[in-house]
C-alpha cells in the first residue's frame, strides 16, 4: 500500500478504531480458550495493557505518538524481555490480533497489510524456543 498521502492510522478510522481494534483485542485474550498462555503473562487485570497497547498502536500506525510522549521510546523487545514468549504466545497473540483485524471495517490491502507487520512484530518479540 502506498502510505504517501495519509497513514494506516486515518486508513483505519484513527482514535475509536484503533481503540476498538485494542479493546476487542484485549476481550478475546481474556476469555478465548485459544489465548491462555498469553493471557497468562499479563497481570490479572488488563486495563493498564489496553492502554499501553492503544498507545502504542495509535503511534505505530502513523498517529499521535501516544505511548513515546508518555513512555519514551517503546523498545520493545527489551520491554518484554522479562516475559517467556515462545512461539505458542507469539501465535496466540497473533491469533486474538487477527481475529481483531479481521472485525474491524477497513480496506483488505490495509489488512493484510497489517497483518504482515503484525506477524513481523510478535515474532521479534519473541524471546524463547519453542
């Protein structure tokens, strides 16, 4: 997709679709029997995740700068190197984020567009074998 005239975020539908992309996110995690192992390293409550995570998401695709003007730079992969992410919660992670994307109204090239950056992303966090 050529990002040269608007971005993924105003693509999407900017603040209450990213919101809604993270809130049905966070809603499958928590409940789908296909997410308990990444459902198992987050704390009991996943407000504070839901906002991080739509922070993040507002910047990372081409919004405002959410999270870095709070947190600093996100560096990721340091961020979540005290949790265990093998390739199980990688694909359960990318399992409920698919399943988000995919009820969110939005032009198919964006979305796989996104799904390919999406994939690209959980496996960089990935800090375990398995």
């Amino acid at each position: 997709m050529d990002f040269s005239t608007t971005t993924p975020y105003a693509l999407i539908g900017g603040e209450p679709a990213v919101r809604a992309l993270v809130d049905r996110f966070y809603d499958l995690m928590d409940t789908a029997p296909e997410a308990t192992a990444v459902r198992a390293l987050h704390a009991r409550s996943l407000k504070v995740s839901r906002e991080k995570l739509f922070k993040f998401m507002s910047g990372w695709l081409g919004g405002p700068q959410l999270y870095v003007e709070e947190y600093g730079h996100p560096r990721l992969r340091m961020r979540h190197f005290p949790f265990a992410i093998d390739a199980v919660a990688r694909d359960e992670w990318l399992w409920c984020m698919e399943r988000a994307l995919d009820e969110q109204a939005m032009p198919v090239e964006l979305r796989d567009y996104l799904r390919q950056r999406l994939q690209a992303l959980a496996e960089q966090m990935r800090n375990r074998d398995g």
